[in-house]
C-alpha cells in the first residue's frame, strides 16, 4: 500500500542545492511540504518550480518549510534553477532534492523499488509518478498526499489552503467545508458532543443535528 495519511514522513539524507540534508533534522520543528518532480528541465515543472519560489513568503508565515525533489543530480538543478529564474522570473529559494539513485522517491514508493541505473537514461515519462505533494506535520506524520498527471500543473495555492485548514483543525476541535477559505464559518468536529459544544462554542447553526456551523474560531 502507498504511504497515506498518518503514515511517518520517511527519513533520508540526500544531497540538495542547499548541501547535504537530514530530513527530518532539517523539518525541526516546523511543517513542511515535500514535493517532487519526473526529471529537470520539464516543462510544466518548471512553471511550479517557479510559482512555488513566489509564494514561499505565504509558506514561511504559516511556518511550513519546503522542499522540492528530482530525479536527476543537484548539481543539475543548479542548471535548472537558472532556466526557472529566466522563464518564470523567480529561481528556487528553498532546497531542491537530488534523488539521481531513486532512494528517496522510492521511500516514498513514487517508484517501484526495482527501479536502478543511469537516472539520465530514464525519460520524464518513465518517472510520471514522481509527482507528488505530501504535507508533513511537526509530528512528522504525513497530513495530506497529492498525486497529480504530468500533464497537469499543480495548484499550490489548494495546499495552502489545506495547511490553514490542517493548522485550524489541529488547534481547535472543528473541520471546515468545502471551498473552505481562510475566515469562512467552520463546522463543529463529530467527536464533540453537544453538551461539550455548549461549553466550547456557546451556539451554532445547525440545518441539520449533524451540521453544526460556527464562526471560525481565532487561533
Ligand atoms: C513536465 O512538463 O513537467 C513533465 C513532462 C513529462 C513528464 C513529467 C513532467
């Protein structure tokens, strides 16, 4: 089975383009967002690689670090991140994971463990399933797996959104809606009971005993 939810966020020391790391002594404390690509010099990563330089300031304020990953040696992601700098006017400014033996993909089983040889040899297509987004918690503890088609560039603000949600829920015994924003009224956890919620939240709407509704609490 694929590593999901509440599994712990595989260890591993690589080399990235910010030196060699451990993964989880460099996570620390904080969230963080590993997400990872077939082979440099593709084209719709390229545009993420890029997008996700821009809106690091929105991941730093939430305290997630990120971390990016290829298959293929950091020392052509240095190449790359200037390409990236060229066509989307923001370089990477957070670490970009070397993965040229597969170790890490595979710990995070993106691909089969058979896999060996020449990264080079391999086309993008041959790693398509290398392109997933996994939200990691202070616990370590994976809080959300994205697996998305090469074809289709994906939408980190949707992560964003997930992690206010990931960091309202854990604070505070609510989950929020679909189409959830940051400020929009949130809905009361099952696991509290009415009595409990009376206490907690005072009042809530409720269209059904099952959905009771209140405003979002504050952090
Ligand atoms: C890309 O455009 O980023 C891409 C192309 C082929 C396979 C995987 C990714």
């Amino acid at each position: 089975m694929a590593l999901t939810i509440g599994d712990t966020a595989p260890d591993f020391t690589a080399q990235t383009t910010e030196g060699e790391i451990s993964f989880h002594d460099w996570l620390g404390d904080s969230w963080g967002v590993l997400f990872s690509h077939p082979r440099d010099f593709t084209p719709v990563c390229t545009t993420e690689l890029g997008y996700m330089a821009s809106i690091k300031p929105e991941f730093d304020k939430r305290g997630v670090k990120i971390i990016g990953l290829s298959i293929d040696p950091a020392e052509n992601h240095e190449k790359w991140a200037k390409d990236i700098e060229e066509t989307q006017g923001t370089a990477p400014n957070y670490p970009l994971i070397g993965d040229p033996d597969f170790t890490v993909a595979k710990a995070y089983e993106m691909l089969p463990a058979d896999v060996s040889g020449d990264p080079t040899e391999r086309t993008p297509a041959d790693n398509q399933t290398v392109r997933n987004v996994f939200v990691i918690g202070p616990d370590k503890k994976i809080k959300l797996v994205l697996v998305y088609p090469m074809t289709t560039g994906r939408n980190f603000d949707e992560v964003l959104r997930v992690i206010d949600s990931l960091q309202l829920t854990a604070n505070h015994k609510v989950a929020t809606p679909a189409q959830w924003q940051q400020g929009d009224d949130v809905i009361i956890a099952g696991s509290v009971s009415d009595d409990q919620a009376k206490e907690t939240f005072g009042e809530w709407e409720s269209p059904k005993p099952y959905i009771r509704i209140v405003p979002q609490p504050s952090k």
